[in-house]
C-alpha cells in the first residue's frame, strides 16, 4: 500500500502554501520591524520604508524593470482592475480613443471590469479561441484600430495552461498606438517574465500564486519609452504615487519579494522537474481512462498544468468523490462551481463533456508518488462513476 500523505494536494493554480523561506523572511515585520512605512517622522516608519523600498528593488530587478515602475496591490484581482479600467479611462480621458481588445479566456478579473467599461461606452472587443485554446494573430490584427488604447491578454491560463504569443501580439498593438497589459500571474516562476523580452507596458502578479502570502501582488507600469498613466481605483492618502492608496502591507511586500526570488533562482529545476510529473500524470490517465482528452496548446504550455476532459462522467461527482486528491474542475476564482467553465466552453466544447473537466495544478512539493496516487483515485473514481451513470 502506498504511504502517501493524504490528502494529496493539486490544485496549485488556484493558490499555494507559503515556503518556510517566505515566512521566516516576514516574521519579524509583524512585531519588530511593524512600523507604518509612510511614517517617515520616526525611525519605526522609516525601517518599514526601507523594507518597502528594497523589496520594490528587487521585485523590479527580477522583472527587468525600474523600481518606480513597480505599484504594490492586494492582489492580481486588484492589479487586473487596476490596469484595465485605469489605462481604458485615462486614456479615454486624454482623447486617445476608446477601444478595448481582450480574449474570451481571460480570468474573471480581467472580463469583468472590460464589462462595465463596455457598460460605460467603452467598445471591447473579445477575441475568440480555436479548439486547443489559441488566438489567431490575424484575427487580432485585423481587429486593431486607430482607436485601440489597450490590448489585455494573460501570459499563461489558470485553467488550461496555454502560453500565449505576449511578445508578438505586443508588437501588433504598439503598431496602432495600444498599450499591452498581460495577467502573469501562472507565468511566475514556471516560465522567464522579463517586461522588456515581452515588451509589455503593465503586468499584473499576485504572492500567493508562487509561495507567497495572500492578499498582495504588484502591477508592473512602465515608464519609459512609453509612459502609462492610471487613473487610480482606490484613492486616499495618495500611497503608490497616488495609483494606489492605502498603508502598506509590509508583511506581505517582503514575502512578495522573498517569494518571486525563490521562484525565480528555482524555476529551471522546478519546471523540469514538475513538466515531467505532469507528463507521467498525463500518459497514465490516457491510459487508464477511456475517451479522456487534454485540454489547451500542448505545444505552448505551463510545465505545472494538466486539464482534462472525461466524457460520460459529471465534474461535480468526480471532485466530491475524490476527497482525497485536491483537484479543481476549473477556475477556483468565481464562488459558484457548477457547469462548465467559460474557458472550455471557448473551446467549442459540449455541456455535457466539459462538465468533466478536471484541473490538475503540480507544484514545488509534489512527488512521483502522489501523482501515482492520484492516478489510481482519478480512475478508480471514473470507472465507479461510469458502472453507476446512465449516461
Ligand atoms: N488571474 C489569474 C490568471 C488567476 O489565476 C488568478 C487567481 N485565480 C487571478 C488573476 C486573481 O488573483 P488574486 O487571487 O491574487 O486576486
């Protein structure tokens, strides 16, 4: 019998548990270095600063960008809002224009807000997806116009994994005079993110999603050669050069930083490392599990996904019979969980079928075993699920 620690976690994408690294890192914020970083007047607020400060450096540095260029969030929620409303209206604002383009498999963070910018007269433009979850350049270019302010496409997908084109459909944008935002926030230790190999002009991240603690991220806004102007979402004290305010979670920017350090100085190892428990996860369910497709790019993806769908069974049973294997049946981003995703139903795919999907998400503590494990559960489970179904 095996001997595997249950249950068995693998629902990386949706968050992560913190590296001890991170945590002994933030420990001494909570009560010795607690200081207010905006108090400058004393020495406690001026130690926080410093924590504030470097951590911004050595954010900036990982991402190939200036410090001033680095705004502190409560997360990629907030660093999607932040950049799309707050490019979409400054730029509105200045008479650039008023024209959106995005994709249909964008996280929720970022379609809601291009939804009441569209609510507010804004045109968006939604770009569709081929069956494997892809874009077509084409189609992207020929929705561009003298109008376009903003092109927002994530890096890597929560669910399915793909890596998009960033770099090319950058350079398609800055063509008409759009700006390029990318969501990267599964991008971050799994694959380089470098703004200027991207060229992008705003990048959202997001702690909790690489080791880190919940509750804060970061939004990369360039300077220079193109200067982006937000207007501000949350106003007040003017914090974050009046982008965003609020009192620092000092805490948190430091086990930001700690965390994307790690992830960076590790990802080669890790990804090889995890690419290839995820390509023994995958091989074993195709053969255990009659008719079970893989999801997304399998050319183009990240090294810690694997989304499957397996016809004739119901993705609700499936995740509640599995109570020992930690598994998602999507995004894990939106409180209601049932029916099928609208990212695999982008994929052209029927109710029924999607309905299974399962979302694997391996990270930093997984093993061989555990994958075994969850192999043997995920089929056993299927097969039970199947003998019972009418379907
Ligand atoms: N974008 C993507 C692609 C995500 O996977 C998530 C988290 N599920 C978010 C944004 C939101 O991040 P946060 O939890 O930091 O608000």
């Amino acid at each position: 019998m095996t001997s595997v620690k249950r249950p068995v976690y693998l629902d990386y994408h949706s968050t992560t548990p913190c590296d001890p690294r991170v945590v002994e890192a933030m420990l001494p914020c909570f009560t010795e270095t607690f200081g207010n970083s905006s108090s400058r007047g004393h020495v406690f607020g001026r130690v926080a600063e410093e924590l504030v400060e470097d951590a911004r450096r050595r954010i900036a540095g990982l991402l190939g960008a200036q410090a001033s260029e680095i705004i502190f969030t409560g997360g990629a929620t907030e660093s999607n809002n932040l950049a799309v409303t707050g490019a979409a209206c400054a730029r509105r604002e200045a008479g650039d224009g008023n024209h959106v383009v995005s994709c249909v498999t964008e996280h929720k963070s970022v379609i809601c807000p291009l939804e009441r910018l569209e609510d507010e007269g804004f045109e968006v433009t939604m770009l569709p997806v081929d069956e494997r979850g892809r874009i077509d350049l084409d189609v992207l270019s020929a929705s561009l116009t003298e109008n376009t302010i903003l092109v927002t496409l994530m890096f890597a997908s929560n669910e399915i994994g793909n890596i998009h084109p960033i770099a090319e459909v950058a350079r398609r944008a800055h063509e008409v005079g759009a700006w390029v935002h990318t969501d990267a926030v599964q991008a971050i230790g799994k694959v380089p993110v470098n703004v200027n190999d991207l060229d992008v002009d705003m990048l959202s991240l997001s702690a909790h999603k690489f080791y880190g603690p919940k509750g804060i991220g970061a939004l990369y806004r360039r300077e220079s050669p193109r200067r982006v102007k937000l207007k501000p979402c949350i106003i007040g004290g003017g914090h974050e050069r009046g982008v965003r305010s609020g009192t620092h979670n000092v805490p948190g920017i430091v086990g930001l930083a700690t965390a994307f350090e790690l992830a960076v100085q590790e990802r080669e190892e890790e990804s090889r490392r995890v690419a290839a428990l995820r390509d023994r996860l995958e091989s074993q369910l195709i053969e255990e599990i009659e008719g079970l497709v893989v999801n997304g790019d399998h050319e183009h993806r990240l090294p810690n996904n694997l989304s499957v769908s397996i016809p004739y069974v119901d993705g609700e049973a499936l995740l509640l019979s599995l109570d020992d294997v930690a598994v998602s049946s999507g995004s894990a981003c939106k409180s209601e969980t049932a029916g099928t995703s609208h990212v695999i139903k982008a994929l052209g795919r029927e109710e029924d079928d999607g309905r299974g999907t399962i979302r694997f998400g391996l990270g930093r503590w997984t093993t061989e075993e555990e994958i075994d494990f969850a192999v043997g559960r995920v089929s056993e489970t299927v097969n039970h699920l199947r003998a019972l179904s009418t379907l």
